[in-house]
C-alpha cells in the first residue's frame, strides 16, 4: 500500500517516529510506531472509499484461454475490501454481469465453443495482497438458469485456489438437492404411489399421486377423440411414475423451481456439444444424481462451504439471525426432516458468535459424513443420510430455528409494518408452542434488541443474508437503529416482467474500509428501471463503534409518514443523479418511488 507525502511531511513523519522509538523500555518500538502515525495520517484524510482499479477482462473463444493478470489495489486508504454476491441460482448471464462490475472478483480464462455457449470459466480475485480482497457467495448457487453446473464449478474452483480468503455458503437450494439421492432410487421407486406424502411443510401442494392424476386428467382432455385406446384411469397413473416424473414433480411442487429440468437439459446440450433433444428424459435425471454424489460439482460445493462466517465485524449466513437461531446448534441424529411432534431440544446453546459458527459448521461436516456413508434409506425408511441437513433448511422441520431458511425482509423492504404484525400476532406466537408450520412465511426483526445485543458484545457490527428477495436492490437496516447494521441481499425478483425476473437490475455489494474490522457497506449496481446507483453506509469499527461522520445519514431508514399519511417506505439506495430510491411493499407485491434530498429532509 502507497503512502504518499510530501518532502516536509516526510521530514516530521520520520522525526515523530524517531522520537516515539526512543522512549524508554515499555515505549513504544520504532515499527509500531511508524505503523501508528502512518494509519492516523491516513484516516484523517478519509480517503476511505475510493475504488480498486481492474482491468477488463477479454473472453477466450473457441477454446482458447486468455489469462488476465489480477490489478492490485492501488488505493492507500482502503486496505480491506469484501466482495458479496448471493442466490444466483444458475443465471450465468446475471453473475458475469455481476463479475464485470465487481472489483473483488475478475474472469480469469472462459472458453466458448463455435456457438459462443460458454463452457467454462474461472474466476479470481482482483488483488494477490491477502489484506486486501476477500470473497463471500451467499448461498442458492442452483435452480433458476441454465447455467448451475458451470457456475457451481467456477465458484469451487475459487474457493480451493483461495481457500483463506473466498467463503460459499450453504443455501436451501444446495441443500434440499440431498433428497434426491433417497427419493429417486429403485427402492422408493418401487413404492406405491399413494404412499409418497405431500411435502410436510406445505399443505396446499398436491402429492405425488395428485400430481400424476392431474397429468393423465391432461392427457385424456387432449385424446378425448381417441378415447378407446386411452389406457384405464388406473394403470394410467402407474405408467407415468417413473423418475422422470417424479424428479419433476419434486423440482415444481416441493422445491420450488418448475423449469429447473429443462434448465438442465439446456446445460448438458452445451457442455455435451448436443442438442438439446438429443439429451434424453433420463440423461436428465442421471445428472442430477451425479451432481449430488461425491464426485458432482455440487456435493464439492457443500464440501466447501459453510452454514456461516464470520470476517472482521461481519457475519455472513443465507438466512436470519433473530431470536429463535441465534445461539441454536441442533443434534446431528435426532434432527429429521419432518415435522416435529414436538420443540426438540437443541444440541447446545452457544455462548458466542464465534462458538456457534463453529458448530453449525461442524454440524454442516459430519451431516455430509453420514450422507456419503448412507444416501439411501435404512430397512423401516425412517432414516437417511444427511437427513439433519435437509432439515437444516426447512423451517418446520427445525421448528422456526433455520438459520438457512429463516429470512429477513417484506415488500423489497428490510422489513414493513405488515411484517411485524404478523410476526406478533398473538393467535400465531401461541401457536409456536404447539405448531411448527407457523413458521412459515414469517419475517425475523431486524431490529430485535436482545439479538443485536449478543451480536454486538460478540464483536458483531453487521450482518450480511440472502434467501429472501428484497426488490432490485439490497435491503439494509441501517446501523443507527440498533448498533448492528443488517444486510438482506437476495435481488433474484428484481423485475418479475423480465425473463429471468432480473431484467437490467445488478447489484453489487461490498464492505470496503482500513481493515476487516474497520470498515463501511457500498451499494452500487443498476436498478430496473436502467438507474444506476452508488450508496455508502456510516463506517463500522472497533469497539462497536458507529462513525456517522461518513456515509449517508438517509440509507437504510424508516421515513416518518407525510401530512397526507403516505407511510412505509424505507430509503434504499441513491441514484448516480442525485435522487433516493424509495421502496415500500407487502409479501411479493414491491412500489418504488425516487425524490430529491429536499423532500427527505421534510421527513426527518
């Protein structure tokens, strides 16, 4: 790092330090005291912010790689600079987006085949000096692109070559893919149907059997003119469970990503040179098992990561950190995937942050050991391998304590009036104690006093989540509120008109500053409208300290209603001409509105 001076600065810069180290025994050494004055010089020009140069980067073409060489960072007053990104879910086009704007992260090498498909690519960070990049993926790599294999292995290929400096973590797409393991294999393929129940957290999906019987209710419908060769209603149902069904039936009914099977077959016609009716129904469903098995590119990414980090003063997970997870370690063995009789006891209750991260990672580590030693079920199907870690990520299951699936955020809000009445409501807090499926659909407090105080006597200034969409750009409790600053993300809805329910929206997110422990959020990125933005939060360091002398006062505030009781809106991000985006919504129903500064002040 730099430090630039000018010829009389260096003449008294170098008589302090002289001076310093001359002290007597229990002073202050010569290189501590050179390390001191030059760190006070450089936050007192609160130079804090300016960005990391990188280069661009060409893409290689018809097999060939073209290295680029990483740019260092060349800024001397940000030494640290954390690079996030979350719930991809296979949309290669949004991430490369993302990579093309991030200064943490650059295109290494790509190769395309004559089609221009992308085959492969690698990544790498922006800068070789360990104090200055690092990386955090946030979970859901999978399920809503045709790009989950290629971009599960570039993010592994990352993390082996930086293991100290990129963190992936565990989301509930990469973990409910452990089902499938059991659940299409011959031995519940020879189940009947009627006995396959309907997803224990959702009463409103069909079963299997229902499912099926919609399909040949469909196909009759159309061969109604040919209705004496039609097969009986019966035998109808039977020829159709197959795996191919089934695997369909699970990806739209109880995982949430109906397009997820031809996403596939999408993927395997590029990276099997083929097209894509030349891969079979079956080709499908035999990647999907080997992508979940031990030499798949996702069974490697849950080996990689974590169900939480902490870095500095930041503690990453793809979830919630409220009440019901904070301090949670459940039991390896008695953790199942069902819903609970009754509230099961935890393993412990972790005294610290750091204690508790480490034994939910310690959890993610010996529930993958027992999904390798047994993927099937046992003889009475009332286990299986890594069964605690499906249960992990559903709610129910886990009786409201999923720090995976449990969520911040309503409306593209951090969170919203209707979300702290229905989480309060009294009718569902009775409930609790008796009905796990209350969970559901809940959204944690971000303000909550009694998490923010464990998190900011564990060294906790901010805490970074996905899992939930929150808009077209990140969601953030702004730090004035309780001390600890809280980020929410997940933009995968940025634009539900658009294709990929993206549309121009890409939002990046990085924590930049002196140190891990000394440092600010920037936003940046493009709404959905086209509108760029750049957005930086008070600085956060040591001793829970809140600098609000930096950053803007406005991001990630409540605004107080007008005379005319227009009420609910939080203050998102500011745009590159000088306006605030406002956002206010309830569930997946999300308003935007953009005012001038002058406006906001009235409201303050």
């Amino acid at each position: 790092m730099a430090i630039i001076l000018s010829r009389c600065d260096n003449i008294f810069f170098w008589g302090v330090v002289l001076f310093l180290a001359s002290l007597p025994s229990g002073g202050i050494s010569f290189h501590f005291a050179k390390h001191q004055l030059v760190t006070a010089r450089r936050r007192s020009r609160n130079h804090f912010s300016r960005s990391c140069k990188r280069t661009a980067t060409p893409f290689m073409t018809q097999q060939h790689a073209h290295i680029a060489k990483p740019t260092k960072n060349n800024d001397s007053s940000s030494s640290f600079r954390l690079g996030y990104v979350t719930d991809v879910e296979g949309n290669l086009d949004y991430f490369l987006n993302y990579v093309k704007q991030s200064q943490v992260l650059i295109i290494q090498t790509m190769t395309r085949d004559e089609a221009n498909n992308i085959l492969s690519f690698t990544l790498s960070l922006a800068s070789e000096k360990k104090e200055d990049c690092y990386f955090v993926y946030g979970g859901d790599a999978v399920d809503k692109g045709p790009g989950d294999i290629r971009l599960v292995r570039a993010l592994v290929d990352l993390k082996r070559r930086y293991p100290q400096r990129v963190f992936l973590l565990v989301g509930n797409r990469d973990l409910n893919k452990l089902r499938l393991t059991a659940e299409l294999s011959q031995e519940d393929m020879n189940r009947e149907v009627k006995d396959i129940p309907q997803p224990h957290w959702d009463p409103k999906a069909p079963s299997l059997k229902e499912y099926l019987e919609n399909i040949v209710q469909q196909k009759q419908q159309k061969d109604k003119d040919n209705t004496a060769t039609t097969p009986s209603f019966s035998s109808s149902v039977d020829a159709l469970n197959t795996r191919v069904h089934r695997l369909n039936y699970m990806l739209q009914h109880t995982l949430g990503c109906p397009n997820t099977f031809e996403y596939r077959r999408q993927e395997l016609a590029i990276l099997r040179n083929k097209g894509k009716k030349e891969i079979t129904d079956d080709e499908v469903v035999d990647n999907f098992l080997y992508e979940i098995g031990e030499r798949g590119s996702l069974f490697q990414y849950l080996q990689c990561a974590n169900v939480a980090v902490v870095i500095g003063n930041t503690l990453f997970c793809h979830g919630a950190v409220d009440q019901n997870t904070m301090k949670f370690v459940p039991h390896l063995q008695n953790t199942k995937f069902e819903n609970p009789m009754s509230k099961p006891p935890p393993a412990k209750l972790a005294d610290t942050v750091e204690e508790w991260v480490a034994s939910l990672n310690d959890f993610l580590r010996e529930g993958l050991q027992d999904y390798v030693k047994r993927p099937h079920w046992n003889g009475e199907r009332t286990s299986r391998g890594g069964e605690s870690l499906m249960a992990l990520q559903n709610r129910s299951a886990m009786w409201g304590r999923s720090i995976v699936s449990n969520c911040y955020g309503d409306g593209g809000c951090i969170t919203t009036i209707h979300a702290t009445k229905l989480r309060n409501d009294p009718k569902r807090l009775e409930m609790e104690r008796i009905n796990p499926l209350v969970f559901e659909k809940v959204s944690s407090d971000p303000k909550d006093p009694i998490v923010s105080k464990w998190l900011s006597n564990c060294g906790i200034q901010r805490v970074i989540v996905g899992h939930k969409p929150t808009g077209d750009c990140p969601a953030v409790l702004s730090s004035s509120y309780s001390g600890v600053e809280i980020v929410s993300g997940d933009t995968s809805f940025s634009d539900v008109s658009a294709p990929d329910k993206r549309g121009l929206a890409v939002g990046i997110v990085e924590v930049v500053g002196f140190s891990s422990v000394d440092n600010q959020l920037h936003l940046r990125g493009t709404l959905s409208n086209g509108n760029s933005y750049n957005s930086k939060f008070y600085r956060l360091h040591s001793g829970n300290k809140v600098d609000e002398s930096t950053g803007d006062p406005f991001l990630g505030r409540h605004i107080q209603p007008d005379d005319d009781g227009d009420d609910d809106w939080w203050i998102k991000v500011k745009t590159e001409d000088g306006h605030y985006c406002l956002t206010r919504g309830k569930g997946r129903f999300v308003e935007y509105r953009h005012i001038e500064k002058s406006e906001l002040l009235n409201r303050f």
